[in-house]
C-alpha cells in the first residue's frame, strides 16, 4: 500500500439516443451523468476488510482469516482480468448467505465487492476500509451500479499496484492512461456481471471513459472533445421492467415490421445527427443555433420512443411542463440548452408539485477519476469519512 | 328538367394516414366523413338562378338573360369536361365584381356555381333554384369546398340530362353508375381549381366516391368494402395555415434528411397496414382486436406527425382528454372503436369544457348520393326549402 487513504469517483450514464433501437443493432449516444459515485478507500492495520455503503444502509465487516479459505483453488490474476469465475461466486453466495435468486441491491453490492476484492488481492489479502456513497438514485436506469463498479475496480486495482495513483500533490483530480482505464473498465464490467446477470456494456464504459459514447453492435466509441451541457433530470419515480419494456418493443416490431424498422432507421439516424452536432460544438463552440438542433432531435426522439410504445403519460407531462417553458424532455431525461436561472427553479417547483424528483445537474462530464481530499466538496469526505 | 326538385348530399373528407407525406410521393389513406353538404335543385319558371347558401349568409339571383352574355365565344361542351376556360372565369369575376385576388369563401362559392352552371347548361340556360346546407364546417381541412362541388356537379348534370336520376320511386337514396360518377367527379374538380387554383384531387374523389381511398403519386384507388366506423370528431379551432405546415415539413427534411425519410416511410406502412386491416375488417367482420390494431397506428401516425412538426399543443391536450377514457386520436380527429354511450358523452362534455367544438359522427360512409325528401332528417329539406 502506497498510502494510508484515497478518493475516487465515477459518473452516472444516460442514453441520450437510442436507448430502444440499440437493441436492435441501431447506432446509441451514452453520456455520463454527472451525478457521480464516491469511495473512499483507508489502508488499516485491523486485520479486517470493511464495506460502508450508506445509501443502501448496509455496513458489513469481514475478518481476513476468515476471507482467506475462500480463494482455495483460485488462480492469483495479477490484475489480469479472465471470465467470471463461477467457483469463486458460488463459495461467495455460501460464506454470506446470499441465495442463488437473490436480486436485491445490497446483497448484489456486496457480491460483487468481495468478488473483486478477493480477486485483486488474491496474492496477499490486505486490511481495507472501503465506503462509498453516490448521489445516483439506484434502480433508475442512470448506471448506479455500474458508477459503483468502476470506482470499487480503480480503487482496488490502484491499492493493489496493478494501476497507478494518477493524482500529483498538485493536483485536486487526475485520470488514469489509456491502457489503465481498459483495466478498470474490464474489472468492473466482471462486477456489473456479478451485479446483473447479462448487464449491457454500457453503462460501465460510461461509467470509466466519461464524456459521450457511441455503441453500435457492441462496439463503443468514445467521442473526442465534446461540450459539458447544463440539464435538469427529473425522475418520475415511476416504476418500470427495462425487461418487459424490451419485449414490448419487439413484440410492436413483428406485429408491424414496415412501420417499426423505418422508425428505428430514424433512431439511429438521430445518433448520428446528435453527434455530429456535439462534433460541430467542439469544433466551433456552442451556439443556440447547435443547442437548437440537439433539443429538435431530443424531441424527435422522444416522439419516436412513444412509437416504440415505451413512452408513458407522467413523460408526457413532464415534456409539457417543460415544454411550456421553452425546455425540452426526454425518457431518462436528458435535454440541453442555456437557460435562466429563474426559468429552472420555477420548472422544478412545478416539476417537484407533479411529485416529480429534480437535479440540476450536466452531462459530459469526465469519467472515473481520482481526487484530493481537498478538491471535493465539503460533505462528501465528511460523509466517507464518518464509517 | 324531368322533374320539379330533387336532393343530393355527398360527405366531407378526413385523411386518416399520410397527411404530409403524401406530397413526399408516400401512400396516404384518406376516408369520407359522415358529416354531408346537402343540396336542393329546383326547377322554376322564373328567369332567373338562384343560389341559397345559408351556412355563409348568401343569397343571391340572376336574370338568365343577364347571365347569357357571359357565354358569347364559349363552345357548348355537352357535358363532357375540357380545361378550365380561363376567358369565362375572368367574364364571371367581371360581371359579379369578384377581384383575382379574392379568395373569401362566399366569394368563392358563388363563383364555382355561376362556372359550373353556364358550362353544363351552356346550350340553354334553364331558370333553377340552388339551395345548399352543410354539416360541415368550413376551413377545417374536412372537405367542405368538394362537398360542395360534388353536390353542385351531380345536381347540375342530372338537371341537364347529362348524367341519370339514379333513384327510383321505392328508393330513399340511390347512387349513379361508375362512369356517371366519373364525370360528377371531373367537373366537381373543375369547382375546386375555380375555389382553390392548385388544389388536392383527393376531396372531390372522397365526395364523389365515399369510403376509404388509398392516394399514392397522383393515383386514387377506392378499396372495395370497407366498414362504417363511428368516430368523435374534434375541431381545436386553432387556425392554421396548410402552405406553412407543408413548407414545415419540407424544411424539416432538409434540414435531418436521414432522420426524416425513414418516418415517411413508415407513415406510407401506416396507411398500407391500415388498408390491409380494414379489408381484414371487411372480409371477417370487425372485431376488438382488428380495432386495436386500427387505434395503434392512429396513435403511430400522430407521433410521426409530431416528429414532422405539424403538431399543437391542443391536440396534445385533446389526446390526453380521450385517452384517459381509452379513445385515440389523430390531427384533423379519427379514431375507431366501439365504445360505451355514457364514455363518448363524458368525453364530449370534457373536450367542449377545453374550448373545443365536437361531432359524434362515423368515417366510411357513401360517397355522392340522391335522396328522396322523406329520406333526409326532416331538418334538412326544411332548412333548404326555407329559401
């Protein structure tokens, strides 16, 4: 251990375009969210591995001792990543009691940290306090799970070796290099397995490389300079089945193929049209004419998303509160512009009063990265802190 | 004249598919309305033509011997249809004051009549009373103008001679043979070149023919039996102006040509997947499901139209009012389905409540008809012998 505590945090995703179609085989824009995930990991001497996660109330300690007949007949990876190692999950499920069907969010969050932790330090098991706390609400679509992922991989990796601490003393945030971030982003995808069965590889590669991403038949690119865009998110906090939806979509496709595959032509057509706008905004700065374009193909998207059946008439009403004004929603909630600051309070009051949740928030924002202590904002050391 | 008086009605138009992408060469469906211009011709002995048109306060007469003057230099045309003479239109703005560059609807009206009716009776102008009433409201995009011509046209070519009385005495109402009605269908476009200059050939073909016409690339082809649906038609009465919606349109495909095609495409799948239905309909009886499919692709196409940009908030807020009590709805008002009295009622009282004028009426029905005066409502002789 290089030192005795460090920060990191990731972001959360939204998928900006094409969060149906992509299914499909159709071009995707992902961005992070930058509502972010933090951790904060302690080197002690206790002889135990600590889990402090206050957003989900749980608070969970381990004696190594007791960890260490767990890795028996495990292969030590040095950092390397290789499958899922379905022993090692199976003797994991047994030490905590975790059954088989077991789904919920704190049982998948501790599965998937003592996974990676006994995968990591499988050589030599070390005395770690780790606590994380994100401002992502969980089970909203918005990559909570994969944001938690890839700062658990960072951290771990980076306490044991395998990567580097990027941060200088100068420094109040630093981003790891290329090859080190594929490192986390592969570590972390094993968590969002563990967490999620057949998770997309979405939401963990937004999660590390931050800023917008194109996903086409599995492929992920990362943009180049694109611009940070203000956004209000609004949660409408009404549940929904990322399954069920998914079915419904192909079930509208064979049920009426010449109407639906055009309008998934259209989805994708929208990607790329988004991004060559964000292209044009790196290239030339923002302008209201480009702002003007994102929010047209925001809208048309959104239309498109109710073709698919999956839209849903709290968005509705969400789109017309916006709307009226001069705002521009989305599914999941993305919607750029320059906008007053007096506008924005009175739209989430309005927004709040549908029993809506609010976040000023941006999107574009960089992925995974290490901070100073002093770099971030007050409460959220104090709140890593008190574990 | 073979007879003293008799009635003609024909129906107004709604488009259910296609609306704009009909003039981007894609297939639109487009279906009579049930709400009907009515018409009564009556031989007199007068000298004179009169036209009664009470819905716009005009009533007006000639003296034959005023109105043959016009006629110097035209060639009888014996019923068959040649371009529109230009020398006697410009003769008619003359004698009746109407400039070129008016285009109010009495105007209009009167003109269209005065050319039809010295065109048909050129060989001998007969002395006949005109007396027309419509359900329809003007300027709604629902065909009020064919209704009109159509009536005009079949009334005028009958009263010469050129086409049958079609209704015999047991009958109530009768309609004429297909080529009969190809002339009334010529010479009503005639009356909307006189009204428009450069109008759609789909009005008075839907006028003229009734039912459900397919229109792809200047081809209308009337589908064979189809069902009579009952439908709520709604007026937002939010004016607007076709030309800007259309060049809307244009601009917006321009502007995201990949985006825009692919719907158009799927709009010209909407109006085949609802033809393929409604003959389903046709040939196996109607049933919920069949109504199902019909209201899914209503709620399609007005996404589609909302994508193209042609939408309103008014028409957000109409489909949210029928919706909520499970009816659909589209721009210019169709929707299908069998639904419970008291539900129509309530949503009738609501929808009038937003400002908005409403019709319980049905799509479907027959095209240019002759009826006998006890067939027609007793309203509507009434109101048309009243002049």
């Amino acid at each position: 251990m290089q030192t005795r505590e460090f920060f990191v945090s990731a972001p959360g995703k939204v998928i900006l375009h094409g969060e149906h179609s992509v299914v499909h085989g159709k071009v995707a824009l992902a961005v992070s969210l930058n509502l972010r995930t933090f951790l904060r990991l302690q080197s002690t001497s206790s002889g135990e591995v600590h889990i402090n996660l206050p957003n989900i109330d749980t608070f969970l300690s381990w004696e190594i001792t007791a960890l260490q007949p767990l890795l028996a007949g495990c292969k030590a990876e040095q950092g390397g990543v290789k499958e899922l190692d379905a022993d090692l999950l199976k003797r994991l499920r047994e030490f905590t009691g975790i059954s088989e069907d077991s789904t919920d969010t704190r049982s998948m969050a501790v599965l998937a940290f003592l996974y990676m932790y006994l995968s990591v330090f499988a050589e030599s098991l070390a005395s770690i306090t780790v606590s994380v706390w994100s401002e992502l609400p969980t089970g909203a679509g918005l990559g909570s799970s994969a944001a938690y992922n890839v700062c658990l991989s960072a951290a771990l990796l980076s306490a044991r070796g395998n990567i580097s601490y990027p941060l200088t003393p100068q420094q109040e945030s630093a981003r790891w290099s290329k090859e080190e971030m594929e490192l986390i982003n592969r570590w972390a995808f094993m968590g969002e397995k563990i967490i999620h069965g057949n998770p997309s590889v979405v939401d963990n590669a937004v999660g590390t490389w931050g800023g917008f991403l194109r996903y086409h038949a599995g492929n992920i690119t990362p943009l180049s300079w694109v611009p940070i865009l203000r956004i209000l998110l609004t949660n409408t906090k009404v549940p929904r089945s990322t399954k069920v939806l998914v079915s419904g979509v192909k079930d509208k496709i064979n049920k009426f193929p010449s109407v639906m595959k055009p309008v998934l032509e259209s989805v994708s057509a929208v990607s790329c049209a988004c991004e060559q706008t964000l292209t044009e905004m790196a290239a030339h700065g923002p302008s209201a004419e480009l702002y003007n374009i994102l929010e047209e193909l925001i809208d048309i998207n959104q239309h498109h998303l109710n073709v698919m059946g999956v839209g849903h008439s709290s968005l509705d009403t969400l789109c017309r509160v916006t709307l009226a004004r001069g705002l521009h929603s989305k599914l999941t909630g993305a919607g750029g512009g320059e906008t007053d600051t007096s506008v924005i309070q009175s739209t989430v009051e309005e927004l709040k009063a549908c029993g809506f949740d609010c976040w000023e928030t941006s999107i574009g924002a960089p992925g995974v990265q290490q901070h100073s202590s002093a770099a971030l904002s007050q409460d959220i050391p104090k709140i890593l802190h008190s574990y």
